[in-house]
C-alpha cells in the first residue's frame, strides 16, 4: 500500500479482485472511489516492497531502508517503511528535517524535544547533529517502542530519552521544542508551547496545511518559515 499526498490524496493498493477493491473504497473513513485497476503478475510481497522503497536524501540526511547501503559523507537514518509515521517521504518530515538541520547551523540545538516522535526520526537527526539532550514524545506507545528500537539500530542507545505521552509527560524546558503533529493538536496545546522554551529558544510546528496556518500562526505566535506542496512549517 501506498499513499500519495495532494488533493485529494491518493491510495495505492492491492486486492484480489475488482469487487474487493471497490468494496473498500465505498467503506474508507474519508470517503473514496476506484479511479484505475489494473491486474498484476502475483510476486513475493515479502521481499517485493524494497524495489519500492527509495533511499531518501533531505539536505545533510540520507534516509535509507535495512536492504540499502549508507551514504558516504552523509548523516545516515536507517529506517524501513510501515512502521510509525516519519520516514521522511511526507513533506512535513522533510520540511523538519531541514529546518533542524539549518538551526544546527546557527546555534546549538541545546536541549530538545520531539513532540509525537513518530518513528523517532526527528530526535535521531538532532542527537546526530550535537543537541545537548534530545527528549522523543508520543502518545502513542507502539510508536514510542519503534522509535526507540530504531534509536538503538541507528547507535543513538542512551542518547534519547522516550515518554510515553504528550508535552505534559516531558519533563522541563527546552532549547529547541519541535512537534509535526496536526494543526487541531497546535490549537488546543498553544497555550502551553510558550511555558516550555527556554527564553531565546526556539519553537518549531509542523503538519499544518496551508489554509490552516494564518489560524494556528496567530494561536501560537508562530511566523511561516518553509512550504512544501500545501503543508507550512511555523516557527518562533
């Protein structure tokens, strides 16, 4: 399965037969329809996905799954699809990644938080760039098992530290407080982002899409920093 985002989005994916298909598109939660079908040779779904999957470069990073090589000179994240959000194939993680990567560049990213970590990949691109002490959060906790399992895979093993829950959960201020979450989570927590950077520290909101960012930018005091095909990264 496969998703591309626009407007509307679009989903690839693959069933037995005609019928099935369109089945499941009348039942999708968002409301959807069969726009093409095409019958494929069956193949080893196992090990098919990685002719599929690329290896992603954004800025200094290089996101790569298990089957893939490193990258010479780059900062390497190895990280397989379909495990929690944040492989760096959304333009909200690629826009994070390299605003992490430009604030690295002109001071240190101190103390810091990833609020709702996903896979972790925004604490590992932090912790690889010198951050002080890089603090993953997430609500969910299956994605705060992965994005610690995938901590330890990467060697960041001690260097990140996980909570279970929300902001409430992470303990302290912070020098650099990122959180790509949606812009109704930005909304109902604006009130508390302030209280949690240290002064001169630096806040950064991603996952908003562009009719949503004069709304959670006026919430939170947060200017328009990067685009990225209808998503805004906010900042302060």
């Amino acid at each position: 399965m496969r998703i591309e985002d626009g407007d509307p989005a679009r989903l690839e994916a693959h069933f037995e037969n005609d019928v099935s298909a369109a089945a499941a598109a009348v039942l999708a939660p968002w409301g959807g329809w069969v726009e093409t079908s095409a019958w494929v040779e069956e193949e080893d779904w196992t090990t098919a996905w990685r002719r599929r999957v690329p290896t992603l470069v954004v800025g200094p990073f290089c996101i790569h799954p298990t089957h893939e090589p490193p990258r010479p000179g780059a900062i390497n994240l190895r990280l397989d699809p379909g495990m929690a959000f944040g492989t760096g194939e959304h333009p909200t993680t690629r826009l994070m990644l390299l605003e992490i990567a430009a604030m690295a560049a002109t001071a240190p990213l101190g103390r810091f938080l990833d609020l709702g970590c996903g896979t972790g990949i925004l604490a590992m691109a932090a912790a690889a760039l010198g951050a002080g002490a890089v603090v993953a959060a997430d609500t969910d906790a299956r994605a705060v098992a992965i994005a610690r399992g995938l901590a330890l895979e990467n060697g960041f093993a001690g260097r990140i530290e996980f909570v279970d829950g929300s902001l409430a959960a992470a303990p302290g201020r912070f020098d650099t407080l990122v959180a790509n979450l949606t812009s109704d989570v930005h909304l109902a927590m604006a009130g508390e982002y302030a209280g949690r950077v240290e002064r001169g520290g630096r806040l950064r909101l991603g996952g908003v899409r562009e009719d949503e960012a004069e709304a959670v930018g006026r919430a939170t005091g947060c200017a328009r920093i990067r685009a990225e095909r209808g998503w805004v990264l906010l900042g302060r």
